[in-house]
C-alpha cells in the first residue's frame, strides 16, 4: 500500500535554491503590486496587464524547473531502472496541460 503521507525530497545546491527563491521573491513582489493596484482602484486593464506579467513569470519558473527535474531527477531515476518516475512526469505534463 502507497504511504499517503510520503514526500519526495530533492537536494539542490546553494546556487540553484538561491536563484529559485530570488525568481519566487520577484513573483511574490509583482503580487504583491496587484494588490496594490486593486487596493488603490487602477483601471482593470492596467491591472490585467499586471496579472498577464505575473502569470508569465511563474510559467517562465515552472519551466526551467520542469528542465531541472527532467535533466537531474528523472534522468537519474532511468539510469537507476526507476522507470515509474516516466509515469510521474507524463502526469505531470498532462497535469500541466490542463
């Protein structure tokens, strides 16, 4: 039976987690500038425009990290005969699709 409560790890260099946090601190900022604007009634246009930069960016995220696993943890996995991290990632992709 598959441990409902079981979670993978992945070890990233100081590097890597840095510049993801750094990409994540921006994301949360341009947010937090959304906010604003509602706060302080910009036009909805202005506002739209924000939302389309801030959805931009996290796919912009999502896709260099999607490159990383592929690359790190999924390679790996094969090499390891862990063919069921193929299963996951296709998942992931047609999760991603949506």
């Amino acid at each position: 039976m598959e441990n409902c409560c079981a979670h993978k790890t992945k070890d990233r260099n100081e590097a890597d987690k840095k510049a993801l946090i750094n990409r994540l601190s921006r994301i949360e900022g341009q947010i937090r500038g959304i906010k604003g604007m509602v706060e302080e009634n910009a036009y909805c246009t202005d506002i739209i425009m924000q939302v389309s930069a801030v959805t931009s960016a996290l796919n912009s995220f999502n896709k260099e990290l999607l490159s990383t696993h592929i690359k790190t943890c999924v390679a790996d996995d094969i090499k390891a005969g862990k063919n069921e991290t193929v299963d996951e990632l296709v998942e992931t992709l047609k999760k991603l699709m949506r």
